[in-house]
C-alpha cells in the first residue's frame, strides 16, 4: 500500500532555496522531481549533548532540567521555546541567533516566564502559519505580558515521516505528532495507509516518546533535523498537504533589554535596514469606521502595512474579550471587544510613522507598541 501510494504524491524541490542574503529566499515549486515519498538510507545518528551539571542533573543543549532551571551566569544569548530539543521553535531560535543556548519549555507561557523570571533571555512563539493564519493565537500570550518584539523568523515548515531505526512502513499502525502537523499531513497520511493518529504536545515530543519506549509500530511527524538528533529513520519526506507552508515566529525581549527606536537615535546607534514596528490598536465601538480611519492615517502618509487583522468579540456572540496589558503606571489587564493588529514598514521614530500613531491615539481607546525591528523577508529551510 506504502509503494502505490509513494507514486501518487509529489513534492516540491526545495533544493532551489537559496541559503543566505538579505533578498527573499525563493521556493521552487516545481513537481518535475521524483514522488515526494523518497526512500533514505538510516540517518546518521547525532548524539544529544549531555553534559553533567554540578548536581549530576545533565544539561540539555546547555541547560539542565525543563524550564530552563540553569546554574551559574549565563554567557550566551538563551531562547526559551515550547517543546523539546529538536522542535520546530528551537530550530527558528538558532537561525534567528546562531550559537544562543535554548531553554525547553512545557508550555508557551512557561517560555514567557523563564524571560521574566531571568532563566532566559529571549522567548520565541509561532504566531502565524500561511496554512492556519494567525489560528496559534500566541499574539493573546503577547498582549497579556511586559515583551517586546525583537525579531522575527519565517521558516518552511518541511514534516518527515519517522519511525525506529530498521522498521518498514508496512509494519505501522499509528502515528504521532502535534495536532497541528497531523492536520496539515492529513491526505497524505490517508494515502499511506495509517488512519490512527494520536496528538501529543509538539512534534519533537513524539519522536522523544518515540524513542525513549521503542515503538516499533508507530511513526512520528517532526523535522528532518529532528531525525538526525534522536538517531530516527526516515521513511518519508515532504509529507505536509500543501507545498507551501512558512511560519513566523517572533522572538520576545524584556522591554529593558529591547532597545527602542528612540534610544537608537539618541545613542547614534544604525537602525536595522528595514525597520519593521508591530503595534496592537484597541477600540470600544465603531469597528469599520475605526478601521477606516486606521488606513487613513497610513496611507495618507505613504506608510506600507504589512499585516492587518480586525478582531471582535461581543457578549452576544459569546466571544471572549482581548485581554491587553496596559504597561503605563499600573501595568493592569484591560479587556476590549474590538482590538486590531497592525505591522508596518518603518520605524517608531520615523516622523510620519510618530504623526500616524499620534492620529490613530485620538479617536481609539487604547495604542500599545509591541515591538520595533528589523524585517526579515527570507525564509529559511531546514534542509
């Protein structure tokens, strides 16, 4: 069944992708290559850092325990992410700062609180995917908590289909994964054979699980990388529905440690080449007129928006209001039924940029800046 199906599917060559510059990374999308379901010899096994910790704890990529409970100063750059070693996260983390130390969290808000608590020094979250939009809804974690937006990421996101070393696809008889990449690799696992599928919290969790029990008649959905850090088969590639599916992640700093555009200039310091301002605008009532004047205030200015979502809740519809920390004075959660989320291109110290958020400041209820940095159009593959 493996074999017919191996001949159905097609996958896009990602050979094409460029591996540095600043300009766009373009994908080939061609399917002139070979079926998608393409055979590979056993990866090479890459043993995972272990070293021992002064209480005999070992050290996962550099820090022992989950949470990022580390011991003595820290000397590099640490990203909290969600997941196990070999996640998605962890992967943007190390290209958006290659060599940082990244912390393994349970959770995305335990990724929030090691920054806070100082057992880390960045956060970096998914917040939006070209197959799900913003349905990740970390951008809530964002406004409920004191983190500027550092930087930003766009990765492909590439699933495998990997099982234990010497197992054969035929022998399977369920699969593991995220909910998310068991959704987007929903045909494909149809076409295989493989209807029992079980969520578990990330990808790289599963093929942890995967190991540590041995199972050899269950396959887990990850990342080619994932494959070579814990020594896994790969019987499959390019398993994902559709060819194209890029995240973005944003990495979060400490508002003290996030220089601003302000201090920037002050300290003669060059702004990032494209500077990029993420800024969330709250509202009572009035949704499409507010928003109306929001485009106004741009446009008339020549400012490009890169990213725009209207968000309402009501009591009626039964939605739950955007909960929005106010970091002026009290630093207290504030609740609103309408909230928009707007990028655009420049800087908070731009002149034009400072009148638009001035302008919009006069007829919303509420204006908070999220970040100011530098854009990234690449996108970056694992392979």
């Amino acid at each position: 069944m493996a074999s017919a199906a191996a001949a159905a599917l097609k996958l896009p060559n990602l050979s094409s992708l460029s591996s540095g510059g600043s300009e766009r990374r373009d994908l080939d999308l061609t399917t002139s290559v070979s079926p998608s379901w393409r055979r590979r010899p056993p990866p090479t096994t890459v043993a995972m850092s272990a070293v021992p910790t002064s209480d005999g704890a070992p050290r996962i990529n550099g820090h022992p325990h989950v949470n990022g409970h580390a011991h003595g100063p820290a000397l590099i750059t640490r990203v909290a992410f969600q997941g196990a070693p070999g996640a998605y996260s962890e992967f943007a983390a190390k290209t958006a700062i290659p060599g940082c130390a990244t912390v393994p969290c349970r959770t995305f808000s335990d990724a929030i609180s090691a920054v806070q608590a100082g057992r880390a020094d960045r956060a970096i979250l998914p917040v939006e995917s070209t197959m799900e939009g913003t349905a990740l809804r970390n951008y809530d974690l964002l406004l409920r908590h004191d983190l500027l937006i550092s930087q930003e990421v766009n990765l492909f996101v590439h699933y495998c289909l990997l099982a234990m070393p010497g197992v054969r696809p035929a022998e399977l008889r369920r699969v593991i994964s995220h909910p998310m990449a068991l959704a987007h690799c929903g045909r494909a696992l149809g076409q295989l054979g493989i209807h029992r599928r079980e969520p578990v919290e990330d990808t790289a969790g599963a093929v942890e699980m995967l190991r540590s029990h041995r199972l050899l008649d269950t396959a887990a959905i990850a990342s080619p990388r994932a494959a070579l850090l814990y020594g896994l088969d790969v019987l499959a590639d390019g398993l994902q529905d559709e060819s194209w599916n890029v995240t973005r992640f944003l990495l979060l700093s400490p508002r003290s440690s996030a220089p601003t555009s302000a201090f920037l200039a002050m300290a003669a310091v060059p702004q990032p080449t494209n500077p990029k301002t993420s800024m969330v605008i709250a509202h009572r009532g009035g949704s499409m007129v507010v928003l109306l004047k929001v485009l106004s205030a741009f446009s008339r200015r020549n400012i490009n928006l890169t990213k725009l979502e209207v968000i309402n809740s009501s009591a009626a519809e039964n939605k739950t209001p955007v909960m929005i920390l106010d970091v002026r004075g009290k630093s207290s959660l504030r609740a609103f039924p309408h909230v928009l989320y707007v990028d655009f291109e420049g800087s908070t110290n731009d002149p034009r940029a400072k009148e638009a958020i001035e302008e919009i400041s006069q007829f919303s209820v509420f204006v908070r800046i999220l970040g100011c940095y530098a854009a990234d159009p690449n996108i970056y593959d694992l392979h």
